[in-house]
C-alpha cells in the first residue's frame, strides 16, 4: 500500500521526442531541438534519421542512417517510455519515411508536429526525390501540424508562392491533403514584420500570426527550433492556436539575444538558453 501511493506521487515529465538529423555544428537539427525542449521544460529523447557534416557556413557531407537502426531507436523509445508529443524533421530517405510513419502508427502518435525539411541552408538536399512522394501520402496525414517555410510549401504543392494571398491558398491545399492543422512560415517573403498563417482545418479558420523581423546572422535553425517549440507546448496541454503563439514568442526571445554572439564564420545559432544564461 505504502508502495503503490510513493508511486501517485511520483512526477511525469512532459516527454518530447524529435525525429531528425544530427547536426554536427549543434545549431539545428536534433541537437537544436534537444536544446528547444531543455529550455522549455520537457524531457527531450531523439531518434536520429542521417547524419551531418555541417557548420555555420554550410552542409559538407550526409550519411543516412540505416533503416533497420532508424526502426530499432524508435521501438526502444516509444516501446518504454512513449511521448506526448513528437517533432520529425529531416528523414532523408523513403524507407525512412515508411519505417517512422509505421513506428508512430504501432505506439499511437500523438501531437506528430512534421516540419518538413527538404533542403539545408545552403541548398543541400535532405529528402530524396522518391521519398517525397511517401512523405506526402503518408505521413503528412498523420500530423497534428505541418510547419513547411515558403520555398517548401512551394515544392510541396507544385506552386508559387508569392505573397499572404497566395499563403492563404496554399494553406487550404496543403490542410485537404490531410493534416488536421497547417503552420506556413511566412519568414521568406520579406518585409518588416515576420508574418506566419496559421490554418486550423478542424475549424475552419485562419489565424495571421505577426510579429517584428529581427535583422541577425545568427539563424541557423530557426524552423527546427519554431516546430520544437510548437511540440513543446502541445506536450503540455496548450491547444494547437496557442502553442504555435507561445513557440513564436520564444523564438523571436532566441533570436534577439543570439543576435549578439559571434560562433562561427558563416550564419550562427540561435541562443535557445537565453532566459537561463546571464
């Protein structure tokens, strides 16, 4: 008796998982969202899908991680501990895309935020062609959220992209082909005010999220660390509309203060530890 009621009182944490690849430099990728999900309370856990050679100033070189090790990483994680919510950016590969879509289907996903990552900074590809077309048939209608920047919901949809107009089209498009809800990172359009448009399928509605365009080098990572920070806050409890609002807020935090260092050659981090370090 006494034992079962020290086991009530034990504390859950808020358990993340991100599903990605590994940057070397520490600036985006896993080791971005591990970062994201420390600073914002949870308890981070990582498959990771390819490995990276990069550092501020671009991507030298992938090594994709073998299927088999892909699916053993995700049954040991979720098969014991399990998740709240899960973050999936880079998955280079088809089978890899398969492997995960199965994995997250077998453990009962839940709050799957996808950012779909199909190129580096600097252009490298990091989705093979023949894995997008597994990518959009099935595992982007598993997501509770899809968070694609402008040039990727341009390759998504086979359309151009051009202004908030066409974001409102093109997050309607994006929302039929299944997920429940669509996040369009409006960062690339320029302007002084950063606008993202977010797309609640469920509800029908739109919501224009704004907020002021921080001129810094030091971005490297900014959609990893958005989505992580989305996943974050939806392990928490907060609904889809909220998360997406407090996730932005914190970036925009990370982004002002990372403004300030130097690392690097090329274009930096952002400081995902800004409310912490002094």
């Amino acid at each position: 008796m006494i034992k079962g009621y020290l086991s009530r009182m034990k504390k859950s944490y808020h358990r993340l998982l991100t599903i990605a690849g590994s940057d070397s430099s520490g600036g985006a990728g896993i080791q971005a969202d591990l970062k994201t999900f420390s600073a914002l309370g949870c308890y981070g856990m990582s498959v990771i899908t390819a490995l990276t050679a990069q550092n501020t100033k671009g991507v030298s070189g992938i090594y994709p991680v073998p299927v088999g090790f892909i699916e053993a990483q995700l049954e040991a994680v979720l098969g014991d501990m399990g998740a709240d919510a899960v973050k999936i950016g880079v998955l280079y590969a088809a089978e890899s895309v398969s492997v995960v879509c199965e994995q997250l289907l077998k453990h009962d996903g839940q709050n799957i935020v996808l950012d779909p990552v199909l190129a580096a900074h600097d252009g490298k590809s990091l989705l093979e062609e023949d894995a997008l077309r597994v990518f959009m048939e099935a595992l982007v209608p598993m997501a509770t959220l899809i968070t694609p920047n402008i040039p990727e919901t341009c390759s998504l949809l086979g359309q151009e992209v051009k202004g908030l107009e066409d974001m409102y089209e093109a997050a309607r498009t994006l929302c039929s082909l299944g997920p429940r809800n669509v996040l369009i990172k409006g960062g690339h359009l320029g302007g002084e005010n950063s606008q993202d448009l977010l797309f609640m399928g469920r509800e029908d509605r739109f919501v224009l999220l704004e907020g002021k365009r921080l001129k810094t080098m030091n971005d490297r990572g900014t959609g990893c660390t958005l989505s992580s920070a989305i996943a974050a806050f939806l392990a928490k409890g907060l609904p889809v509309e909220d998360a997406c609002r407090s996730a932005k807020e914190y970036l925009a935090g990370a982004l002002e203060q990372g403004a300030a260092y130097v690392i690097g050659h090329g274009r930096g981090p952002l400081h995902h530890f800004y409310r912490f370090w002094k």
